[in-house]
C-alpha cells in the first residue's frame, strides 16, 4: 500500500471505527476529510512558501498574502471537519505558543505597533500552516511533498538561470536573477539571493535522499533531483553552503553510528557523541578565523561582523524584550533605519537568526527561539535513533540545517525557514514530547506514524 493510499484509508478510520454512530462526511466536509486534499494542500502551502520570492515579485507582496490568508481558512475547515482526530493537548508544542505569545506581547513597546502586528499576523499565519500539515500528514508524505516542490522550484531555477545568463545573456533583474552561470555563478535561481538558493538547495539534498533511501520515489528521480540540488548548491557559491553541507554530513554520519548499535549501547554513545560535539565546537570557535581565511569569506565576515555588532549595541539597549517583532526588517523604523545609516548598507535582516531575534524581542525570545528548536532537535534525534525507517531522520537533519544556517542568515524567523522550523517542532513534538507520557489517547493526526519496520 501506497503512502497516500494508507493515508486515503487511515482518513476514513475514526468514521468507520471511532464513530460507528456517526455518518461518513458528505459534500464540502467529505472534501476536506480526504487524503487527496491533504496531499493537495500540503504542496499548494510548501509551494507558497518556497516559491514566496517568485510570487511577490510576479503579482505581488498583497497576492501573496491573499494566498497565505486563504491557505489558513482551508487549514481552519479542515482542522474543523478532523476535529475528533486533533487532540489540543498535543495540538502545539509549548514553547511555540510562548514564543508566539512573546511577539504578540513585543507590539505594545514596538515603535511601530501597527507595523509589528501586521508582521506578527504573518508569523501566526505561517506557523498555523505548519501545524496543520504536522497533524494531516505523517513525516513521509511531508518529505515526499516537500520533495516535490523543491524538484518543481530548483528546475524552475535552473532554467530561468540558462535562459538569463546562456540563452538571452542578460540579467532577470525584476527576479534578481543576475545572469551569471555562463561565468559559473554566483546564481540566485527564484529565490532572489545566492544564500537563499544554497540554504534551499541543502534542505533538498536531505530532502531526496531521505526519498532515496526510503525508496519512496523512482531511482531514476531520486539520482536527478540529487544531481540537480547539488549543482546549484556549488553554482550559488554560496560561502554557508560548505559549512552546512559538511555539518550536515557529520551529523547524518554520527546518526547512522547510533542507528547501528545495540540498543543497549546507545545511551553511552549519545554522551559520547555530545561531549565529542562539545569539543570541536569550541575548537572551532577558537581557530574561526583560520577558517574563514580557509573559506575565502574574510570580506564577507568582516562586513557581518560590523552588522551583528551594530545589532548587539542596539539590543544592549533594551536587552529583555527587544524593540518589538517585526522578522524581516522594516528598514523605516528604528534601530533599523539607524543601523544601515551607520553603515551606509541596506540590510533587511541581521544575517543571523540570533542576532535579529535578540534584537527583536530581547534575551526572553532567544532564549525561546532555542528552547524550540532545541527540544525539537533533541526529541527528533533520540527519535530517529532507534526508528528503524530512515524516514525519521530528516526530522534531526533539517532542524540541524537551520540551526546552522541561523549563524549566517536569519531563515528560521519567517517564510520558509519558519514553516520547515514549526512543521519539525510539531512532529518532534507528537512522538516524544511530555504529553505523550501522560497518556493522550487521542490520534496525532488523519494519518498514522509509520511503524518502526
């Protein structure tokens, strides 16, 4: 049986089994309560997300938002139409809702309070996303749907890059494409900036080759779609992409260790692997700027660096709750405006998801920005540690992706970085998280976890 044909059947159980009094839904409901339209919505939010640059700069920021407003009415019927399925105890992780609620609360000492809600709004509504297709979908089908509009978006990319820098020889400057792959990058693909299209092309290879070994696509579209992220990884020339690929492969080579040990062993190899952990990140620390010389970035990080200092100033400043939510910079309003004055750039973030979440919303939205993506990472890995699918491992993997990322790009607090952070935060969430053990019955979602095998 198919993925979406166990979800199909999984869909129609908690009305022919759970409700046996209960008539099957008829009509707009039955629509909403089908496998089908879960697949259909999962990819129509992952492209929006994916493909929000493309989007804005073709019909524009207020079309976008139109899509992403009708997206969350289609999630609220079908939450609605599922309700018996949806336990609300496990419905949000905890500190989702407290960060949330923190950037709410960020609005009254903002110095745009209108601004601040309008960008909040658009946090909720990317979140609301996420947490509707971590309770309609299980981690396979999220992976194969993510698989699919990453494939549709990197081939999108790649061709929009042949026709701007091979075929006409001239830059796409209305989609920030600059035309250089005659010349082997750096390329932007229909993401708008090089950094952007290495962080996507990375999520896609953890993407396919979770897809791969899962055998859940053709081998045939497994190999292309790997050869093509991989491509436009090295055509970015993105200067993070190294970083996170290689950070990324020591983790997927540390979780195979602990996935191949006997259960009995694996506590001792986890302390293991952490305190490892531990000691080459200070190392790295210590010796960053032989590494950056190495890397050829030193231009690069000297340029951040006196951003992130400018950032950590102004953060000084107001160090518990920050200057008010607004994700990506509104560069009219302070200390936005006052920050690229000073350093006569234009930044609309603070290239590090840290930094500009500090400087946002203080100490206490860091502090809870880690608390998700910590616990989320932590309950993933122990996870994917002793599952037996491999499946399970692109949870760990991709929160990791961002974590890193996070040190060079501020992804992680909006658009898709946001919904990939939330959706894993949510699935981490339904397996180990505090709730299960005090024993909700109540099914995670229309469709259930793959079974260890």
């Amino acid at each position: 049986m198919t993925s979406d044909a166990a979800g199909s059947a999984a869909s129609e159980g908690p009305w022919h089994d759970g409700h046996r009094g209960t008539p099957p839904p008829r009509g707009l409901a039955a629509l909403l309560n089908s496998a089908d339209f879960a697949r259909a919505y999962t990819l129509t939010v992952f492209a929006a997300l994916v493909g929000a640059h493309l989007i804005s700069r073709l019909a524009g920021v207020v079309t976008l938002r139109t899509v992403i407003a009708g997206l969350c009415v289609v999630g609220i019927g079908i939450l609605v139409v599922r309700r018996a399925e949806v336990s609300l105890l496990r419905l949000v992780p905890t500190t989702l809702v407290l960060l949330v609620v923190w950037a709410f609360a960020s609005i009254f000492w903002s110095t745009d309070p209108f601004g601040s809600f309008a960008r909040w709004t658009a946090m909720l509504a990317v979140a609301f996303l996420a947490v509707t297709i971590g309770h309609i979908r299980d981690t396979l089908q999220t992976v194969r749907a993510l698989g699919d509009v990453l494939r549709g978006a990197l081939s999108l990319s790649l061709a929009l890059e042949v026709l701007s820098g091979v075929i006409i020889d001239t830059p796409l400057r209305f989609l920030g494409i600059q035309g250089n792959l005659a010349h082997f990058g750096p390329v932007q693909g229909i993401f708008g900036t090089r950094n952007t299209l290495g962080f996507i092309a990375v999520v896609a290879i953890i993407t396919f080759a979770v897809e791969l070994r899962a055998h859940s696509v053709r081998p045939g579209l497994s190999v292309f779609s790997l050869a093509l992220a991989t491509a436009l990884a090295l055509l970015s020339a993105s200067p993070t992409v190294l970083v996170l690929a290689v950070v990324v492969g020591v983790a997927t080579g540390a979780l195979a260790l602990v996935r191949s040990v006997r259960p009995e062993r694996r506590v001792r190899v986890q302390w293991t692997l952490a305190a490892v952990v531990g000691v080459v990140g200070v190392v790295l620390y210590t010796q960053r700027g032989r590494i950056i010389d190495a890397l050829g970035a030193t231009d690069d990080l000297s340029m951040r660096a006196n951003l992130w200092a400018l950032a950590r100033y102004f953060a000084g400043r107001q160090p518990v709750q920050g200057w008010g939510w607004f994700g990506s910079w509104d560069v009219a309003e302070q200390p936005f405006a006052t920050i690229n004055q000073l350093l006569g750039q234009h930044h609309s973030t603070a290239l590090n998801a840290y930094v500009d979440i500090q400087l946002q919303l203080g100490w206490a939205g860091l502090l809870l920005l880690c608390a998700l993506g910590g616990m989320a990472l932590v309950r993933s890995w122990l996870d994917a540690s002793q599952r037996r699918s491999v499946v399970y491992a692109w949870t760990p993997l991709m929160l990791i992706a961002l974590a890193v990322t996070s040190a060079f790009e501020s992804v992680a607090l909006f658009g898709v970085g946001w919904l990939l952070l939330v959706v894993c935060a949510v699935r981490a969430g339904q397996s180990r998280g505090w709730r299960e053990r005090l024993g909700a019955q109540a099914p995670i979602g229309a469709v259930p976890a793959l079974p260890p095998g």
